[in-house]
C-alpha cells in the first residue's frame, strides 16, 4: 500500500493547529492534522479564554506595541465570531462579554493614566458604585468594565474543526525524516508524507524539534503555571484584580461549570504558586480570595488545582516577543519546509495562522490531492480542565 501524502501536515490540534488548517486548506492546500490526545487538550482548553485587547499589558512599558498586537488580532475573532470574515465561528460560546478590572487605592492614579491613554479608552469604562457587582465592592476601590470577549475555548475549537473539511487523526509523531523532496512522518498509527510540516504542537514543539536535530532552547521557553478551580463559587465572574503597580493581576477569575459554577483562578496566584504544593496553593487561594472579597462564604467552596506550562517561541534574537512566532526550521536535518508555530496567546492565533500562510505560499503552493488515513481513529474534543481534574 503506498504512503498517504499531503501537502501540508500539521503536528497539534490547539487553536494554533486548527487556525493553521483553516487557513491552509481555504487556500487550497491538502492538509492532515495530527493530533496526540485530543482536540485543544493543551493549553488551548486550559486557558482562561480571554480575547485580550492589550487593557492585560496597560501597566508595561511597551504598552502600546503589545496593546496594538493583541487588538488587532482580537478584532480578526470577532469578525469569525459574526460570521463577517474568516473561520465560520458563529457557533463559539461566549462566556462574557467583558471582564471586570478592580483596583484598590494606592494605584488607583497608575491605572487611570493607563486607562487614559489613546490606545485603552475605548475598551474601558469606569464603573459607578452601583455599577459594581456588591461582592465586588469594597472601600476606596475602583471597577472598571474592559471590553475584552470571553470564550468557551473548547468550542472554538470545535467550530475550527467543523469549519473545514479535511483530515484529522489521533496520532503522536515519532519520527520527522526529509525524503525525496518530501518529509516522512513515522506516527503509531502509520508513516505518512508531506511536502511541508507545520509544528503547532506548543509545549510538544520541544521534543519535534529535538527529533529534527535543533536544540529547543534556542526556539521556545515553557512558564509554569499552578491554577485553581473553585468549587461553589457564589455566581459567575470574569475580572481581574489588579493590586499592584505592575501587568500582572494579582488574581484572574473566569468562570465555567460542573454542576455548579466553577471559578478559575489565574494571575499572580498562579505564577507565584508553581513552588507550592497542591495543599499550600488550595491555602493561598483561599487567603487571596478572603483578602479580595469581604463578603465570600469561602467555607462553602472546595478547590482543586491544575499544573500547566505555557509554552511560547522565541525569535531569532533568543527574546519572547509580544505577537506570535512563526519560524522556519531551516537546519540540515529538517530538509527545509518546516515551519514552528507558537501563537503566544489565545488571541494571537489568527495572526499566526496568516503569517504561517504567508510563509509557506513563498516556498511551496498547493499540488497534492491529499489521501484518508485509515488506519487512525478521529481525535476527541478535550473537557475543561477543572473536569479533568476535580
Ligand atoms: C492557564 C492558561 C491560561 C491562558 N489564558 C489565556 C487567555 O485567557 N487568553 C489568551 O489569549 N491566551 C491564554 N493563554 C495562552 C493560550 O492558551 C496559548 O497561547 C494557546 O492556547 C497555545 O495554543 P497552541 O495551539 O500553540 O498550543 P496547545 O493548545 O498546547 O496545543 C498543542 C497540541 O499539540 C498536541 N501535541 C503535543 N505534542 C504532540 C505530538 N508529538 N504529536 C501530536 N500532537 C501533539 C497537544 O496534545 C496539544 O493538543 C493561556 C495559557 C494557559 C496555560
């Protein structure tokens, strides 16, 4: 039997490898997405699911680069989202539609500059006293609503799979050889040939690049997150807490659901936590919430946590950039027409998606007819985090 060839194969199935499908075959080129456990089970349905418009980055000092790249790329979801441009993702689920910004005195100067400026007024309003949530408020606090989009990441990442036709397998990669003008890919569910490999695996991209000869350090940089889910939480919430001069909110709460809200806890808490233990991160997550909301009857949550990395490129320079890094693995052992792709954010996925496009349409067009590849099974789409691990 020969061996399945595509024009393209793409190693990942989170936003970034999906995005990229879409974007491939709307150009005409047959692409196989090669999944190892399923559908958005990396960082992707571990994310908060936040559409950063760049209010995240208003207290940096690059402020309006980083606030410009996110905003843009956020006005690309929502033209999908209306069905106007782009992927059909009329079906993504909207969570919120903005965030809350909360801010206790002693900064409150900092943030209203920072709201001040040009780039931020449009997404954000200040809140009256009435307008913030009562658990929300406290004395010599301020509330700001930023117009920043909440989704359900998972389901954008169903609407990406179903917005075009094409093959996508269950399969991890365990060898990447130039052959012939072509790459073999050895996978466990047999070999396949591509013209061109896209490497949207995030933290996966390590070990792909490794096999390819490249040392992955020079390529990308892992941040270790240690995340809470809290059980019992009194209603839906979508802010960040920002209490200190600096881009980092002290907490970041979305909320999702298993039989109950559940509120997911990012920010500080779970930069700080990667060096606590599960036991000592439920503590401090308990600490911070009582710090931050008088009223919350803590006694009726329970808490889980959730270790995740996440996992973004470097440029050619060794630095982590603002925007996504799409970057063409030149060296000797991978035969030219490998390409590694790390959006950065949720958000910035679009973008990369584009330049990935670009990239690829200056070295190769579409000219094969693609092929199934039987002998693997669909991937699954993943469960939210706080489900897999309650
Ligand atoms: C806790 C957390 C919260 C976040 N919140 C936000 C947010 O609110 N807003 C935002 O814009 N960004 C957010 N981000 C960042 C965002 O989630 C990531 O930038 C984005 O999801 C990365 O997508 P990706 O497709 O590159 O990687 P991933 O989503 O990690 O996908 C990689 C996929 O590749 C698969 N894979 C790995 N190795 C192989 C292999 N050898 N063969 C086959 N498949 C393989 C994995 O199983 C996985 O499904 C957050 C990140 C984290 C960790």
């Amino acid at each position: 039997m020969s061996t399945p060839g595509f024009d393209v194969v793409i190693v990942g199935g989170g936003i970034a490898g999906l995005w990229c499908r879409w974007a491939l075959v709307n150009a005409g080129y047959s692409v196989a997405l090669l999944e190892r456990s399923a559908l958005a089970h990396g960082q992707t349905g571990a994310s908060q699911g936040i559409l950063h418009r760049g209010v995240k980055y208003a207290m940096s000092p690059d402020a309006s680069r980083a606030a410009a790249a996110a905003d843009s790329s956020a006005q690309a979801w929502d033209r999908a989202m209306s069905g106007r441009a782009g992927p059909d993702l009329t079906s993504v689920r909207v969570l919120a539609k903005s965030m809350l910004m909360w801010t206790d005195a002693g900064i409150l100067s900092r943030i209203t500059g920072a709201v001040a400026s040009r780039l931020l007024t449009s997404h954000v309003e200040r809140l009256t006293d009435e307008q913030i949530p009562p658990l929300v408020r406290a004395p010599a606090r301020a509330a700001y609503r930023v117009g920043e989009t909440v989704i359900d990441a998972v389901s954008a990442a169903h609407a990406l799979g179903a917005a075009v036709k094409g093959v996508m397998a269950r399969a991890a990669v365990r060898s990447i050889m130039p052959t012939g003008g072509m790459h073999r890919l050895e996978t466990e569910c047999g070999s396949i040939e591509a013209g061109a490999v896209v490497l949207c695996a995030g933290q996966g991209n390590g070990e792909l690049l490794a096999m390819l000869g490249e040392d992955p350090a020079q390529w990308m940089q892992l941040r270790d997150l240690h995340m809470v889910a809290a059980r019992g939480a009194p209603g839906e919430l979508f802010g960040h807490w920002i209490a200190a001069a600096s881009d980092k909110p002290r907490l970041t709460i979305t909320s999702g659901q298993d039989g109950g809200v559940v509120w997911y806890i990012g920010g500080d808490l779970a930069e700080r936590g990667v060096s606590r233990s599960e036991s000592e991160q439920i503590a401090a997550a308990r600490q911070e919430l009582g710090a931050c909301f008088r009223d919350l009857a803590l006694e009726q949550m329970s808490f889980s946590t959730i270790r995740i990395a996440r996992a973004e490129g470097k440029d050619k320079f060794g630095k982590r950039p603002d925007g996504p890094v799409v970057r063409e693995v030149a060296g000797k052992a991978s035969g030219g027409r490998v390409f590694a792709v790390w959006p950065t954010k949720l958000v910035m996925a679009p973008v990369a998606a584009a330049q990935l496009l670009e990239m690829l349409g200056a070295v190769t067009g579409p000219s094969l007819s693609g092929a199934s590849l039987g002998g693997c099974a669909s991937p699954d789409y993943a469960l939210p985090p706080w489900v897999r691990h309650r």
